[in-house]
C-alpha cells in the first residue's frame, strides 16, 4: 500500500488512508476548519492519484472509525455481501470509478457492486469524480421505496411538501398545506418540521394530516419530524403516522449526540408494523448533511465526504421510504458558497444510490453563506437531470420557520415540464382528478388553495 507520489518535482506523502481520504476532497470548509484539507490544489491532486491506486480491499480494512469503537463502522462491515466483495477486493479505486461509468456497466451491475463496497470505498469513488461523472452515474440507478406509494420510479420526481409555521399553528399549517397541494406538491411527503418538539404538539399536527389526507383520499405519506423518541411515544398514545423521522450521523457518536441508538431505531421500526398506518414495508425517514459530525466533534478526524458516505451506509440497514441530504442548511462554516453547496448535493445523491438508499434532497442555503436562489434552482435542475427521487417545497422558497431558503413549491413544477417527468402515478392520478393536472401539466386551478376549502 503506496501512501505517496511526486508530482511537478515534489514528493507527497500522506500519513493514512484517512488522510489521504480528506486531502483527495474537493474544497470544502467544513474540512479546513478541521484542519484536515489539502493545503493546495498539486496536493488535493497528489492524494487522488494516490487514491485512485488504493484498493477497495485497502478502503475496507481500513475503516475512519475503528470496527471495535463504532457500531456504524460495525453495521456498514457486518453487512457486505461477501460474494462481490471478494471479486472486487483487488480492484483499484480508479477501476471501479471507470467500472461505474462504463456505458456497458447496467443498473443492475452497479446495485450489485455497492452491496460489495464499504462507505469509505464509495467516497473515495465520489472523490474521483466530476460533477457530471457524478450526474451520469448516478442517472444510471433508480432506488425505488414503497409505503403507501412507491417513490423513485423512473420518469419520476416526487416533492416532500414542507408547510411548517413559526408557532405550529395547525390552522396556519393547513393554509400552508392547502397552497402546496395546489401545486401539486407533496406526493413523496406531507412533512412538517415542528416548533415544539412534544407529543401533544406532535399528535395535534398528525391527526389533522391525517384528516386531510383521507378526507381528500390524497395517495401519500405524513410525518412530523420531532426526535424520534418523542414520535415513538406518540404513535404509542395513538398518533397516526406513517412514518418515523430521525436525522443521522456518520458515527455512533455522533448518533448518540443526536439522542438514539440502532436499538432506538429498531424500536420505532418494530412500533410503526404494529400501530403505524403506513401500508409498505419502508417506513423510516433519514436525514443528513455534511459536517453534523464536525458540529459534535464526532467525526474523528476524517472528512465531511467519508462521513456523509457513512450515514448512508447506515441508513441502508434500516431499508428506509426517504433518505435526503438538507446540503447547505448547517451553514459556511461546512459548506462556504455555492460552489460547495453543488458540489456536495452531487455527492451525497450519488453516494446515496450507489449505497442503495432512496435519495432526495433539500437544495437549501442560508442567508449567511455565499449562496442565493438561482443556485438552488441549479443545484435542483441538476439533480432532476441525475435522477434524484425528490425534492422540498416550501412557500415562496423561504421557510419561515427554519429560516433558511429551499425550493418553492411550483418549482418541482417547472422541473418536471422542462425534463419530461411526473409525479408519483398514483398522486398524479389524484390531481388529475382534482382539475389540478392535465397531460402531465399544471391546469389554470394550481396555485389555488380554494380548491380544498371549498370542498371542506
């Protein structure tokens, strides 16, 4: 194992894989600030092409955080399938990039090899890839969920409808809710995020979901998105969902500054096939973003990709509905401007599907980072183009509970139309039947809420 190279007269050598892993990185400040970037462009070159002679056998024995330390290290291991791993233990980073672009290599293929790979092995692939290397190959894979719809279907793009409200007003969520459904958003999600994480508010929000998605017979899926805990003793006191949210970590360090455990997670998964209204076999809702980690000091030296790549290692036991990265929401401290913010969201949707979790993404930005609208509506039709299972919708773009800056909900509109895509079928199906729909377009009826209060 070469942990060196020469390059322009200089010698480079780097004192891990884990190293090597963080200096092959595209810039990222989340990794200067840890103090683990290259330190110039000729490095950050120098460590990929060391990486690229690395072997996934190498990437594999050698995890970022130690196999007896880290039950994420230990679920992402114990899991291989050790068929594929063992024919492509001797290839090369390099070889499994060009395996993966290959235009012979079928969608089929690549879910076989990422059952062999490790999360650090799918990082250092992302690390050698551009963004349309990321685009291309990730277009390439559809990892499809079902709960009361299926998600991720070719031809397709879903929205997570986001109608949160500065005071959990359920009146206020209902205008919210009523505006997206307009838009014909929200067929992969009708998902709040609360301001008041306790059961009694969780349950107010869900029972009047649930009231509107069987009053109106809307073919989707509710979820609150409080602590996981708080959920599960919700759904326990009779709160319908159908689905159990929790953001995720790269470590189990991590994990546990969030507040949960895999036996957490195994808990809520048994309580929603007992007492959730969920009809499918995928339930569980994941969200991550690059440097949560760094935030707790729990990323143990490695690198915001590598530990990103670890979160969908995680989530994949766990055969969840939604898994989205919300990429620039923690701020410039991890993602300075919008050239990070793009650069991540391709990764992590990559990393995602070649994993094999379902992947959306929030295109999001905070008004203190280098960033505006016009990049989130890039960063969005680039990911439309990649094949992404959904995105977010919020009113006008601007979350005014959150306060930060997403897609709007006629967005995913717009999207659509232009790339030839649809919603889920069966939700299109529904809004055809509402007037909002017609041939796969918005009639003149979108954008009026009216259509539900008259109807109330």
């Amino acid at each position: 194992m070469t942990l060196f190279t020469v390059l322009s007269g200089k010698t480079f050598t780097f004192s891990s894989i884990k190293d090597v892993l963080a200096k092959a990185s595209e810039k990222k400040s989340g990794d200067i600030l840890a103090g683990i970037a290259a330190a110039s462009d000729l490095e950050r070159v120098a460590a990929k092409v060391v990486l690229s002679r690395l072997t996934v056998r190498d990437l594999r024995e050698n995890p970022v955080v130690p196999y007896e330390d880290d039950e994420v290290t230990r679920l992402n291991q114990d899991s291989l399938d050790m068929t594929v791993y063992q024919e492509i233990s001797g290839w090369s980073i390099a070889q499994v990039r060009e395996y993966i672009l290959d235009y012979k290599t079928t969608e089929a293929d690549i879910k076989r090899l990422g059952r062999g790979l490790t999360a650090e092995t799918v990082a250092g692939v992302c690390k050698l890839m551009s963004n349309l290397d990321l685009i291309y190959a990730a277009n390439k894979v559809r990892v499809m969920a079902t709960c009361n719809t299926t998600i991720g279907r070719r031809g397709t793009l879903a929205t997570r409808l986001q109608p949160n409200h500065s005071t959990d007003s359920v009146e206020g969520i209902t205008a919210s809710l009523f505006e997206g459904l307009s838009y014909g958003s929200g067929d992969a999600l009708l998902g709040l995020n609360p301001v008041n994480d306790t059961v009694s508010s969780l349950t107010e929000v869900l029972k009047r979901f649930d009231e509107i998605k069987n009053r109106f017979e809307i073919p989707t899926q509710i979820c609150v998105l409080g602590h996981i805990t708080t959920q599960i003793e919700a759904v326990k006191r009779g709160a319908p969902t159908d689905l159990i949210f929790q953001s995720i970590a790269g470590s189990q360090k991590g994990n546990t500054a969030f507040g949960f455990s895999t036996d957490t997670v195994r808990e809520a998964l048994s309580l929603l096939k007992e007492k959730g209204t969920g009809k499918g076999e995928n339930v569980l809702y994941f969200e991550t973003g690059q440097g949560s980690e760094l935030s707790s000091d729990a990323h143990y030296g490695a690198d915001q990709v590598t530990m990103e790549a670890r979160c969908y290692a995680f989530a994949r036991e766990f055969h969840p509905f939604m898994v989205n990265t919300v990429v620039g929401f923690i701020g410039p401290e991890y993602l300075y401007d919008s050239k990070q913010v793009i650069r991540a969201g391709l990764e992590d949707h990559f990393m995602g599907k070649l994993s094999g979790v379902p992947m959306g993404c929030d295109c999001c930005y905070t008004n203190h980072m280098l960033a505006d609208q016009n990049d989130i509506e890039n960063l969005s039709l680039l990911l439309a183009s990649a094949g992404v299972n959904y995105i977010l919708g919020v009113p006008a773009g601007d979350d005014i509970m959150l306060n930060y800056q997403t897609n709007a909900y006629h967005d995913a509109a717009a999207l659509r139309e232009v790339l030839g895509l649809h919603p889920i079928w069966e939700f299109e199906k529904w809004l055809e039947k509402m007037g909002i729909m017609e041939n796969g377009r918005l009639t003149a009826k979108a954008g009026d809420p009216t259509i539900f209060t008259q109807r109330r």
